[in-house]
C-alpha cells in the first residue's frame, strides 16, 4: 500500500486522529448519554423537538483501536510493518467524507445508456462521482492488483487484505472490482504473454475510468464473466461458444447472465471452444482501438450492492484470446475464484465488524429505563457474542490470506471453501442482531444499517452459494487428502488447550469418515468453526477464547440466538474491547 500517491488516486498520508482521554475505551466516562446543548425548557415554553438521549456521530473513530483481533493477526501473518499505513487508510475510512461518499454511491445507482442519441451502440454505465472517489481511494492504496509484485511471505497479501477489510466496512460494492482485480492477475500468468500486457495496468495504484485501448492507459481493472441463466453455478453449462480465427483469436457468441463491473477493462471469461470449456480473455476495447462485440442488454435491479453495476451482456462475436488449453476452463479459472473467495470472507468478516461498530457505538450512548444500553446485563450478552463472531472472522480471514502471502496451497484448498461457507452463512444474522440493538433507529435508512443489512447475503451467494460452496469442501475432502492433513495440522495445533474444544475436533474426525453428501454443510461448519477456535485459542486473549469455545462447542451446539453466551462468558470486558 502506498499512502503517499494522491495524484494517483490514493488518500493522502496523514496521522492518525488524536483520541482524548475521555473517549478511548479504557478510560472514557460513558455513565451519562450524550446530551444536547439546548437550553433547558422554561414555563410556557412549547418546544418539543429536543434532541436528547441519542448517540453522537460515529465520525473519525479509531477503527484499529476497537479492533484489536485486526491489528494482532495482521502483525501475526507477518505484515507488522504494514500497520502505521493501516491506521491512515482507517481514519479515511472513518472520516465522515468518506462516509458521506459511500451513502451517495448507494444512493445513486450506476445508469446503463446502450445508445447515444443518434442510435449508435455506446453500451456505457455512468457511475456518480462517489463512486470514483472510492474507487480511487481503494486503487491508490493497492488493494487490487499491487500485492503480485511482492515476493511470497513478504506480508504484501496480508497487508492488503487488511485494508480490502477496512474498506469493505465503508462500502462494500466497490470491493467487486478491486477484488475481481486482484483474482485475475495469477490466472493471467498461465500466459505469460497475456500477463505481458495487462500485469503491469492490473497492478498500477492509478485509477483511470474510461474506454481506451489498454495499453494506452496508467490503470486497469480487470472482471470475470462466468455464469449463464441455464447453468448459473454449473459453468460447464454453458452455452457460449467460441470459434477460432486464421489469426490465432477467437469469436465468442453467446449471453452471460451475471457480469459484474461490466465497465472494466478486459474480462475473463468461458466458453465452448473445439476441444471443450476453455477461459478466454476479452478486452472492452481491442488493440486497433475498435470496440470489441460486447453489448452490455441492461444491468441488475438487485437486493444490495447498489453502487455497483452487475451486467447482462451479449457477446455477438467478441474476440477472445485463449487463455490455458482447450477444454481446460474450470482448471484455468479456479485459481481466480480462489482469490475472490478469500475477499468473500474479508467481505463478510468486514461487515459483521461495521455492524458490530455501530451497534456498541449506539448502546454506549443510549439509555432506557434509566439505564445505559451498555450496561444492561442482557445487552452486554448480546454485543458480546457479536464480538465473538466478529472476531473468530476476522482471525481467519487474516490467517487466509497469510496463507495465500506464504503460498500455502494444501491449507487453502480446504480451509478456504469452509471458512467462505461459514462466516458468509452467519453475516446476515449478525447484521440482522446488530441493527436490532438500535431498535426503530437500525431499520432507518439514515442510520446505515439497511445498507449493511441488504449487502450481507450477497457474499454467501457469490462464488459459489451455500450447497455448491459445501461440496467443494467434500470435494476437497475426497480428492485432496493432503488437504485435510494440512488443515488438522493447524487446527490441533491448539490441541490440549480446552476440553470442549478438543471433544469438538474428534467429532469433526468422524464427520470426515462419513463423506455424506446430506452432511455436506455440517462438515464445512464444523471445518471452519474448529479453525476459528484453533486460532482464538492460541492467540486470543483468554477472556475471548473461553467465551468462545463454551458457546460454540459445548454438546447443545453453536446456533442459538444471539445473547446466549454461558454464565462465565466476561461480557463486559468483551463489548469494552470492541467499542469505538
């Protein structure tokens, strides 16, 4: 990441605000909630409108401060250096322009114009400025494509993950292109001659919106098109077709049903060539400066990610350059999706934390029935247990991609579908839990968190939904049996450290031995609640890890409501550690 580049689009450096004594969280005085400044009503006085008894702004907070599962497993997986830039990036993020930019983004949605007015096809999506000024932001920091320059366990991925997860808390939709970004350069580098041309503009720190021949621009951001309406997540389905040319290229006809950030520059995608489902690579404009054949039919009315624009396009006649051998597809391709499987999990992990932000920021300054939110026994309960989940998925979205800076396959190929299946499951109970603890305030737009609300299935969904992204981890289970070794290597490296948690890694050996297809979401439950109390237990405070461990692995079971925590849990201590 590189803070210093505002001409190329980064945040300018700067240090981190100054906290006053009073509002961090060890030594501030919340016995009292924030109270305006009006005068007090007088005899005849018929005002009404007092604003009392309501949270201040949740502006320029201290977003690495009230994380500290963030900043320990950042430091852990090697990218300590990283974390002075770390705490800039997190007073963009909070700042209340960038809040400001991220509300409009959602507000405004992307318009599709397919014509100009005189009826010539220009199929391009006008975005608001918002929308700019994060992609800016995100692109200056080197959250995309920046971190394949770096040698393997240098940090650069974990750093980078890091700020995907700070940025993500701000707004999540943009996210899509950065990380489809980031995917696409390891599967590019199948050929080296493709990589040649597009590496060195996926890994720029310039963001340049606009339709030009690649080589002609300082930036570039790259997509993926993959799914069909008669095949969706079975991409062997599809129908595209793709026919060689005399000179080496092909000719894609087809519909794709889900292209996302349909305004980037080049695209990966699949079709049916000769010998079978091949992954192609389409720029938006060719090298002769002529539109390539890729009409953009009309853009998605989604439920969230509203800033973004997800496209149906038509590929009437496309030139692609093959990427990988004929009939190679899938195998060309899963290297990308990996990569967007761990910004799923940073996605999800990233939007339980921003609930979670809200959530304790708002109980710490409201009181009912005469006492404060925060210290009400059962509200403790509560936020404590959205603590818990907050931080088991922040650890192994961290560990995740420490393993991808370290070139840890074996652990990825496993632990990457489990973790991918988990923690995207739990984020719209979590977000749904956190905007319960403002009441009425949490379903209204303005606070936010309808926003977060909506985006929250999104992850679950997207590369891969619930059943597809559980038999990939039976998938992995059956083919890849180095796989598992490598994963009980790093869970049982906790081994001996809790009795509940030991009992639970046995019962996930005899789950394994079933191989059921039927079971397939309770083994990838179970995989990737055992990693997060590996890693809770061994670098978590213990107030945290305990707390953890009695309410996901005692014998009734981790899926209860919200606020069920056992008798022991320090809920106090647990919500303190997470309040901004």
């Amino acid at each position: 990441m590189d803070p210093n580049r505002k001409e190329q689009g980064g945040a300018p450096a700067r240090s981190a605000p100054t906290i006053p004594a009073q509002a961090s969280h060890n030594g501030r005085d919340r016995s009292e909630p924030t109270r305006s400044a009006e005068p007090p009503l007088r005899p005849g006085d018929h005002r009404t409108h007092r604003v009392e008894n309501q949270p201040p702004p949740l502006a320029d907070a201290d977003l690495l401060a009230c994380d500290p599962a963030l900043a320990d497993a950042v430091a852990r997986e090697g990218a300590q250096e990283a974390l002075p830039a770390l705490r800039q990036l997190a007073a963009v993020v909070a700042g209340p322009e960038a809040r400001e930019h991220a509300r409009l983004a959602n507000t405004h949605s992307p318009v599709l114009h397919t014509h100009d007015r005189y009826g010539h096809r220009t199929d391009e999506v006008e975005f608001h400025p918002s929308w700019h000024w994060l992609m800016r932001t995100s692109v200056g920091w080197g959250l995309h494509g920046a971190p394949w320059v770096a040698e393997p366990g240098t940090g650069a991925h974990v750093a980078r993950a890091a700020g995907f997860y700070l940025m993500s808390q701000l707004e999540p939709g943009h996210g899509c292109p950065i990380s489809m970004t980031y995917a696409a350069v390891p599967a590019l580098r199948r050929d080296p001659q493709l990589a040649g041309r597009y590496e060195p503009g996926l890994r720029s720190t310039t963001y340049e919106f606009g339709l030009a021949e690649p080589s002609t621009k300082a930036g570039l951001l790259a997509g993926m098109s993959m799914t069909e309406k008669q095949g969706g997540s079975d991409v062997r389905a599809g129908t595209t077709t793709a026919t060689v040319t005399s000179d080496g290229t092909y000719r894609l006809v087809g519909h794709k049903w889900f292209t996302s950030a349909p305004m980037n520059d080049l695209f990966l995608t699949l079709a049916q060539a000769p010998g079978g489902l091949t992954c192609f690579v389409l720029p938006r404009v060719l090298p002769d400066g002529t539109r390539n054949a890729i009409l953009l039919q009309r853009l998605k009315d989604k439920l969230g990610n509203r800033s973004n624009a997800s496209a149906e396009i038509e590929y009437a006649g496309a030139t692609g350059w093959r990427l990988g051998d004929e009939g190679r597809g899938v195998q060309t391709i899963i290297e990308m999706v990996s990569m967007t499987r761990l910004d799923c999990v940073l996605g999800s992990a990233a939007l339980t934390r921003a609930a979670l932000t809200e959530a304790a920021h708002h109980v710490a300054h409201r009181s009912a029935f005469g006492t404060r939110l925060a210290d009400t026994p059962l509200m403790q309960a509560v936020l404590a247990d959205l603590a818990l989940e907050s931080e088991a998925a922040t650890a192994l979205a961290i560990r995740l991609a420490g393993a991808v800076d370290r070139e840890e396959r074996l652990l990825l190929r496993l632990a990457l579908p489990a973790a991918k299946y988990l923690v995207c499951k739990r984020t719209p109970a979590v977000v749904a839990e956190a905007l319960e603890c403002l009441g009425g305030n949490g379903y209204v737009e303005e606070s936010g968190m309808p926003r977060l609300y909506r985006e929250a299935p999104l992850n679950s969904i997207w590369e891969g939904s619930g059943n597809v992204t559980a038999l990939d981890v039976l998938r992995a289970v059956t083919r890849d049996p180095e796989s598992v070794d490598a994963v009980f290597a790093e869970i049982e490296s906790a081994s001996g450290r809790d009795s509940w948690f030991d009992r639970g890694v046995r019962e996930l050996r005899t789950e394994l031995r079933a191989r059921e297809e039927r079971r397939a979401r309770r083994l990838a439950e179970m995989l990737a609640l055992c990693l997060q109390g590996s890693l809770l237990l061994r670098h978590a405070p213990d107030e945290v890890a305990r707390a953890f461990v009695a309410s996901r692995f005692l014998p009734d079971g981790p899926w209860r409501t919200s606020g069920t925590l056992p008798a022991e849990a320090q809920a106090a201590e647990l919500v303190a550690r997470v309040t901004p």
